[in-house]
C-alpha cells in the first residue's frame, strides 16, 4: 500500500449524506480469538451523542446466511459520529479527506463517501487514535482493515466513467464492515460475502449501528462470489490471489470492472473490464499489498 503523505492546502466542501441511528447496545457473543469490544455498537456508545429513543429495527433484517440492513433515520454520519477526542474528530476526518487528495484521489463523489464513514467505529478502542492515519489496522483473525488510500483508489476506480451511483456492487471480503460503508455511499445496492464467520458476525453488527439500507452481508466462500445474484458492474477484491477466480470474471456484467490485487510477495493492483461475454481485458493499475484471498469457509 501507498506511503503516508503530507496533507494538501485546499479544503474540499464535501456532502455527508448518508445516515446513521443510535448504536445498538446488545453484545453478540464472538469466539475467543476476536476482541468483542471492536464493534461500532460499542464505539458509537461511546462516541456518540444519544437520541431520546431507539432507533427501530425492521423485522427479519437479520438472517442466517445474508443481512439486510434497515432504513436509516433522518441524520448523517457525521452528525452521530461527533465525538470529544480530537483524534476521531470530525476535523480529523477532513484532514484524511484532503490527504486522499494530495495522494491523487480526484473522484469527489468517493472523498465524500470516505468522509461521511466514521473508520474509528470500525477498528477496537484501543486503535480508534490511528483509525485516521493512512495504514491498515487488525481486525483479528489475522485479518486487517484496509488503509484509507486503498480504499479510496480502489472505489474510484470501479466508479470511473460512471455518471451517479454504480448500480450494483460486490465485495469479497467483508472484513469489519468498513468499505462495504464506503461502498453503500457511492452505489444503489451492494453486496458483500465474508468467509470468517465471527468477522461476517462482527460487521453485521458494526453496520446495524450505521443503519445503512442497501447493504447485503452473506457468509460463504468469496472466491464463488454470488452467481444468483450476478451480474455485477463493480466487484471489489480485498484479499489478493494469484490469478482473479474464473468464477468472479463470469459474474461482472458486460461493460463493468473489477479490482483485485494479485500476487503473494509482489502485489499490484489490476483492473479488469469485460467488454464482451467471452473477452476481458487487464490492466495493471499500482503495486498494493493485502491478505491472501482464500476458499472455502472458516467457523
């Protein structure tokens, strides 16, 4: 991933459309190896201003395979991510925002996105002073949290050429939840699969706190994407292969794109567009470094 840089001179007069509620309080339970402080219920407790009432919760929004997350109230992230520590301001924010830009992210659709999502809610307490920093961050399981940089190239780069929002985008990878909230601000509807039960548990809840309505979590193996669902016009890869699976190819619609690091120790960034429904075309954007994408499913 790309190095921290100094922060640009300009501001950017960014919209934070998206919404959030009150945290939701009630522990799940998580096996040993995760912390089960790490969620954005627990943060947003502690960050948040409280509103007089909880915010409801539509019926069967949960279920055992997929989540589908309720209809968000009438106020911003950023609003409900005001905190009193200046090292998860609302200033602090802005000042990634405006680093993402010196480091030649131009897409102010996707600056907005990046800051209207609160990233202390999704990494442990004890982390929330370096949420803001450009690096990845644990998230257990031998699992991280995608550097801000990362993110935000990779999303402007599914975004490329598109007018609005991307109608339909998958992610491999669900993590904590972060990007797939980044996601939600700059698509229709999104979908996202996890291979690591407590963390597609965990990013359940991370994301039921934000109350984000066109996000659908799935547990299952990543590298066989979602064919009941597809096609898609944006796929995203958070953990790099050797090669993108043949499987995840047949899956993008026809004019769309998928971004994926490839490699073991050398990583780079690719760009795959399938411009017919038998051809597909590469191109190798920057050098990355990620987890390693695997199959199969785990707890």
């Amino acid at each position: 991933m790309s190095k921290d840089q100094d922060p640009p001179k300009r501001r950017f007069p960014l919209t934070l459309d998206q919404l959030t509620g009150r945290a939701d309080r009630q522990r799940a339970s998580a096996a040993p190896q995760l912390n089960s402080l790490q969620t954005a219920t627990r943060n947003a407790a502690q960050h948040s201003p409280q509103p007089s009432a909880p915010a409801p919760v539509a019926s069967g929004a949960v279920a055992s395979s997929s989540a589908v997350l309720p209809k968000p109230p009438s106020r911003s992230l950023a609003e409900t991510s005001a905190v009193n520590s200046p090292l998860v301001s609302d200033a602090v924010r802005r000042a990634m925002v405006q680093r993402l830009s010196q480091q030649g992210i131009q897409d102010a659709t996707v600056l907005a996105a990046m800051e209207a999502v609160p990233r202390h809610f999704f990494v442990e307490p004890g982390l929330a002073s370096q949420a803001y920093i450009d690096a990845s961050l644990p998230i257990g399981y031998h699992q991280t949290i995608s550097q801000p940089y990362i993110v935000a190239r990779m999303i402007e780069v599914i975004r490329d050429g598109i007018e609005g929002k991307v109608p339909r985008v998958l992610e491999i990878g669900t993590g904590c939840g972060y990007q797939a909230a980044v996601l939600a601000q700059i698509a229709n509807q999104v979908y996202t699969i996890e291979r690591i039960r407590p963390l597609h548990e965990q990013a359940r809840r991370n994301l039921r706190a934000l109350l984000i309505p066109n996000l659908r979590l799935h547990y299952g193996d990543g590298m066989l994407g979602l064919p009941q669902l597809a096609p898609f016009d944006g796929i995203i890869l958070a953990a790099a292969g050797l090669e993108v699976p043949q499987a995840l190819l047949d899956q993008i619609a026809v004019g769309g794109r998928l971004v994926a690091p490839v490699g073991v120790r050398n990583q780079v960034l690719k760009l795959i567009r399938r411009i017919k429904r038998n051809e597909w075309t590469t191109e190798t954007l920057e050098r990355c470094h990620f987890v390693p994408l695997r199959p199969g499913t785990f707890g």
